[in-house]
C-alpha cells in the first residue's frame, strides 16, 4: 500500500499484519506474543483493535469525557508519560496506518476482517474456514482449535483456493515462528 504526502510523493505505508477470527479464538493472546517477539528483536510495532460493538471513548465523569460530551470531535489526553487520542469518528485501517507511518515498523492489527492485508486466521473448527474465506482476504496462516491432522476428511473444501498452512494452536512455538516469519516477510 501506498500513501500519499501533502507534497504529492509517494511514502510507503506501514506494513500491516492482520490476526482474525471468531470470539474467543486466542486472537489476543498471539497478538500480545507476537508484539512482545517483535519488540525483543528492536521492532517498533504498533497495535489496532476492531470492536464490533461500540465502547466508551473514555472514563466516567473525567474531564476529556466531558469534551467529548459537549461536542468535541477529537480530544487527547497526554501526560508525562502517555498520550491517548479519541475521536467520535469510525477510522479505518488504513488510516490508522497511515496515522502510524514514520513512528512504528509494523502494524498489528486484530479484527478488520474485510482489509486486504496478509492475514492470520484463528478458527475453533474447520467449519469456520469457509465463512472466513467469504470475509476476508489474503490469509496466509491458519491456527485451529481441532487438530489439523484431520484437516483433510473436516475441512471444508474451498472451490479456486488453495488453503495456506494450518497449525494446532497446542504447537505455541512454532504458531509464534510462522507469524514471526510472516511478519518479517512485510517489514
């Protein structure tokens, strides 16, 4: 992908990696992994979250909370230590990797199933397989649930599609390995 700057050159964007799947699926717990992997190794990596239902931007009754009730599209929040951004506007993807170019190395990104960036699937059973590639794009790592030795008889067959690797996600290491290695494929 491909960004454009106010002086009309071309940047390159952020390399994202996509980690999807149902509730519940360990989404979050290879997210965390592989953030604290790639920071191990010098990698500066920022972090996106999709939540499909919707959440408040803030705490009850602090001050930024009370901007954002008066009318306030954006409000941050910065300490000596910390800047949080919130807006009452839906963002997506992209730009929160263009909101990150210059000041990380890779993004990951949980959720987002429909974005068209290189993905990780998390499924519980085979027969999610089929619904995930009706959602989403470009996935090159499967992790289930079910061991995939019996992939080939529970699978569901995927018409014009040739199904990328699917590890047991009991094989924590070398689920971390692959996502390492696919990671370092976008960087």
């Amino acid at each position: 992908m491909i960004l454009r700057s106010d002086e009309d050159s071309v940047i390159p964007a952020v390399p994202v990696l996509q980690i999807i799947g149902y509730k519940n699926s360990g989404k979050t717990t290879l997210a965390c992994k592989l953030i604290s992997a790639l920071t191990a190794e010098g990698i500066r990596v920022g972090s996106a979250k999709h939540d499909a239902h919707e959440f408040r931007l803030d705490d009850p009754e602090t001050d930024s909370e009370k901007h954002l009730l008066h009318g306030a599209l954006e409000t941050v929040l910065t300490s000596s230590s910390a800047t949080r951004t919130m807006r009452r506007t839906k963002t997506s993807l992209c730009e929160i990797a263009e909101q990150l170019h210059g000041r990380v190395d890779i993004l990951i990104a949980e959720g987002f199933k429909a974005e068209h960036y290189p993905k990780i699937a998390l499924i519980h059973r085979f027969d999610e397989i089929s619904d995930l590639f009706n959602q989403a794009a470009d996935i090159r790592l499967w992790v289930s649930w079910e061991d995939p030795k019996n992939a080939a008889t529970t699978a569901p067959q995927t018409s014009g599609t040739s199904l990328s690797p699917i590890l047991h996600i009991k094989n924590q290491e070398i689920v971390l390995q692959e996502a390492l290695f696919l990671a370092s494929t976008l960087i």
